[in-house]
C-alpha cells in the first residue's frame, strides 16, 4: 500500500488491511440513452471480478489514469470500484447541468454494469454531498442488486440549500466558485493559485448589487446555472422540481444509512428524507455528528459507516451493524447518544420573550407597562447584519456570536443562569409577533448557549421572509413561525439559553433590500424600522424540545 494511502487510513481511521495489487480499467465507456457517453475507471484488485461493486459519481474530481485516493482506500478493502464523472465533466459526453441528469444518467449507470464480464451482482454508492445526492437520485426504481445506498451530507432535493425562503448567497457562490473556477483549472498550480484567492473573491462578489453579476465578479464569466436560480425563486418552479426526488424517495429497496451534521445545510431536507423511508416501513440508518458539511469529521464517519455498511449488506456480516438505528453527537457534552428512531420523546417548552431582554418560560406579565411590550431595531441594508458561523461550508459550524450580539440591529433575549442540564433533542423554533415598516423584509432567529464566562454559541438558526401577501392583523402585525431546524445540545447548569432576533444574517442569507424588486436586478436599499412584541398578547417565544429523562 503506497505510503498516502496508509497515512489516509490512518487519518480516517480505518482498520488496516493486506495490500492489494490493483488494477486499473481507465475511460470505460458508459452509454446514456440519449447518445452521451460518460466515462468511468474500474479500480479494483486484480482478479476481483467476483468482489461487490461501489459507485462512485462526481463533477467535481477527474479520474486520471491511476486510481484516486478514495477509489484506492475502498479497492484495498475488497471493493470493485467505479468512479464515473458526470455529464460533461473531465471528459464524460454531454452538457454538464448540475443536479439535472443525475437520476437518468444514474440508473441507466446501473443497468450497463449488469452487463460487464466483471458483474459480481452486488452493487452499493458511495459519497459526500453531491455524490450523497446522485444516490437519492438513483435510488428510486434502482435495480434489485443495488443493495446498500450510505448518502453523507446529503439529500434527495436541493432547493433548500440553495434558495430557500431567501436566497443562500454564501453557500451558492462558494459552491459557484469551487466548480467553474476551481475545478476546472487545468494545472494543479492554477487550482492552488485560484483556491488562495477564494476568501477575498468571495467576499466581494457577496457583497456586490446587483446580486446577478455575481457569479462574474467571482468566476469571470456569467454562470447559466446560478442565473436560472435567481430566476427561480420557488420550489414549485420547474427548475427545482427537475432536481427534486423528495417524492420518490419512499420507493428506495436498497437499505439507507444517512450521515448528516448539526451545521450541514443539508440537515433538514436528510431528515425529511429520513422519515419518509420510515414512514415506508424501511429501517433507515441514521448518524449525526458536531459536523459541517465539509469537515474532515463528518468524511471520516462518513467512510467508517459506509464500510460497514457495505460489509452488512453486501457480504452478509450483519455483525457489522452497531445495534441502534440512530446515533447522534448531543452537542454542549460532545455525547453519543444511540436511539431507536429520530425524533425521541420530548416535552415541548416554551421561553417566552420578554422586556429588556429577557427570556424564561414564564409568560409576559399582563401588568407589563406598555411601553415595555416590544422591542424595536432599524435594519440597514447598506450595512446589513453580518453573520458568525452556521451552515457553512467556509467559516461555519459554532462560532462565538458576542461581536455581532453588541449591534444595535440586533437583539437578544438571555435566561437566567440555568439551574440543571436541559437536553434539547429535535425540532427547534421561534414563533414571534413582529411588525415593520416595510412590506419587504426578513426576520433571522438564532438560539444560542451562553457559557458561564459569557461566550454566546449558535447552536441552530432560522430566517422568514415577509412580503405584501404575507398573513398580518389589523394592528399591522405578523404571526410567524421560524424554523430552526433539529438540533441536540445539552445546555449545562450554570449556562443561559439566549436568541437572537435580527433581519438578515448577511451573506450566508442574502440581504433583503426592503424593495420588492429582482433579486438578479436590484439596487436600490431602504431602511427597515423593525418591531418584536413581546406582551400578553402577543407571546413571542422560541419552542424547545427538551429530552425525557
């Protein structure tokens, strides 16, 4: 075994293995039914033609004509492997539209490996976020010798994380320069040269109006994928509904084990995909980890699970499988904790919001002086809101919020010192009575832990958006529920629970200008005079699932 591969097992934790001799089948060609051909490597061990099969899909890393590191580190634990590039990248046939083909081009994958001499008749996936995607993909009407899917960092639509209720601009535009400015740098040196400049090219085109000339501020060029989402600003729009296998994804029979991570903006979207195939009668696996979408933890646990994932059900080791469904990190502890199923049983608390800041899970008091019923911020988007960490490939993950908590554009409602561990497990959200002066705006909510010597961390977040047909009373008030999303956190004795309520949390969301006009076009910003109620009748609270003893 070459000397990176052992360093690359030992840095993910494998179990060392004997070496093998591999051999190398470069430019297999790969009929789609519409003429292309994509090409794909076999990596494997020599004489293996009788080992199960693990596919590997991507845009984004070329074959060559020796095997990749991750292709190796499978193939030496006894593994078939193909890597295939998809349409019309490092060679593969056809136009290159992302997340667009990849279930035709995917199963019609499948069907031509049936037919090679080295068909062993037990295939699995493999892969990290749009390697996880192409499997929830495929999944669906997949053939039967498909028998074991493990999507890391994925799931089986992609509107969520890359639009949303509003527009995911950091998080698209890195995504944007990694693959049509990085990517497709010919020359190792001119990858390092492009990926050096990335944080300061990044944060200028984030920063740009209007937000359609982005993509050439960061890439050069005009990217017609990243204009198609801005001009498709809803999930229903055909663009979306292209990429999205939500609905399919109860007819997946290949056995599923999803590794996802508390700071992965796929979190949400893996989970519902998690029910649905429960809610089928399957028993999908579940692992969730401290993890963001790119961090060498979530990889590493990625490819430990994905092994044995594959030894269970492709070799028959059943042995291989931890006993519990469900394992996740509880975050505050660094606790593993193994469940039957996701969500477990928990009690719904409120917090209520209260004046100057507030925050317990008493209600307002009715004798409250008026003039004490709200709290009220001006939003800028000329100086928009920045935010600290989150669902972030770059800069994400639990950050100390205390710089950004010290604006005035910003609130916070803090509880007393904690008496004992709160264990907050599931869904968590914030429902909130707001009222603005603009039809056109936002409102971003973060729960955070504030640590005894006052480092307030994020620990999961959410943003609305509000427009002239949104629900309002006759008093000019809005009645919104913010998702959060799943979370497991223990908050310990001594600690204080705290939110965050803003109006942008500027660029992880885009700005809302306060304009009403195209995202792609607009430049024009108005001030928002911003309102949270917080009497007893308007019982703004944020809602915790808190884990039974």
């Amino acid at each position: 075994m070459p000397l990176l591969t052992r360093l690359a097992s030992r840095l993910l934790g494998l179990p060392a293995v004997a070496a093998h001799e591999l051999e190398c089948q470069v430019d297999l060609r790969v009929p789609m039914p519409d003429g292309a051909v994509l090409l794909a490597n076999r990596i494997a061990p020599r004489g293996g033609a009788d080992l199960p099969i693990v596919v590997i899909r991507s845009p984004y890393t070329p074959r060559g004509k020796k095997p990749d590191m991750i292709s190796r580190l499978i193939a030496e634990r006894g593994y078939q492997v193909i890597m295939q590039n998809c349409r019309g990248t490092f060679g593969s046939g056809g136009q290159y539209r992302p997340f667009c083909d990849e279930r035709e081009d995917g199963l019609a994958t499948l069907e031509w490996l049936a037919g090679q001499p080295w068909f062993s008749g037990k295939v699995a996936m493999f892969g990290q976020s749009y390697y996880g995607y192409v499997q929830l993909a495929a999944g669906p009407g997949a053939p039967e010798f498909v028998g074991a899917l493990v999507p890391q960092m994925a799931a089986s639509r992609v509107y969520g994380v890359q639009h949303g209720p509003v527009l995911c601009l950091q998080g698209l535009l890195t995504w944007v320069y990694q693959q049509y400015a990085v990517y497709f740098e010919e020359s190792f040196l001119g990858k390092m040269r492009v990926a050096a400049r990335r944080t300061a090219v990044l944060r200028k085109g984030a920063a740009h109006l209007p937000v359609g000339e982005a993509d050439r501020v960061i890439t050069g060029r005009t990217v017609p994928y990243f204009q198609e989402i801005l001009r498709n600003d809803g999930p229903e729009d055909e663009f979306w509904t292209a990429m999205d296998h939500a609905k399919r994804v109860p007819d997946i029979q290949a056995p599923v084990h999803l590794v996802g991570g508390w700071y992965d903006f796929f979190l949400a979207d893996q989970l519902a995909d998690y029910q649905a195939l429960r809610e089928a009668g399957r028993n999908p696996y579940l692992t969730i980890g401290p993890w963001t979408h790119a961090s060498l933890g979530a990889f590493k646990a990625g490819f430990q699970e994905s092994l044995a994932w594959y030894d269970a059900h492709l070799r028959g080791n059943p042995d291989a499988l931890r006993p519990s469904p469900v394992r996740v990190c509880v975050m505050g502890v660094d606790e593993w904790v193994d469940l039957p199923s996701w969500p477990p049983p928990t009690t719904p608390t409120r917090w209520h919001l209260h004046a100057g800041g507030g925050l317990s899970p008493e209600p307002a008091d009715a004798c409250a002086a008026s003039a004490a019923a709200s709290s009220r911020y001006r939003y800028d988007p000329a100086d928009p809101t920045p935010n600290v960490g989150g669902a972030l490939v770059l800069g994400g993950g639990p950050k100390d919020n205390r710089r950004i908590e010290t604006r005035t554009d910003v609130l916070t409602f803090t509880s007393a010192p904690i008496t004992r561990d709160t264990t907050v497990m599931g869904m968590v959200s914030a429902e909130l009575y707001v009222r603005s002066s603009l039809a056109h705006t936002d409102f971003f909510a973060r729960v955070c832990d504030v640590t005894p010597n006052g480092k307030s961390i994020n620990i999961c977040d959410g943003i609305v958006r509000l427009t002239p047909g949104s629900p309002v009373d006759q008093d000019s008030v809005h009645h919104v529920t913010v998702s959060l999303h799943a979370t497991a956190h223990r908050f310990r004795a001594g600690h204080r629970i705290r939110l965050q309520v803003s109006s942008g949390a500027h660029p992880m969301h885009n700005r809302n200008l306060g304009t009403g006009e195209p995202i792609a076009t607009a430049t024009a910003m108005w001030v928002a005079d911003q309102e949270v109620l917080h009497d007893e009748d308007h019982p703004s609270a944020i809602l915790l699932p808190v884990a039974r003893n």
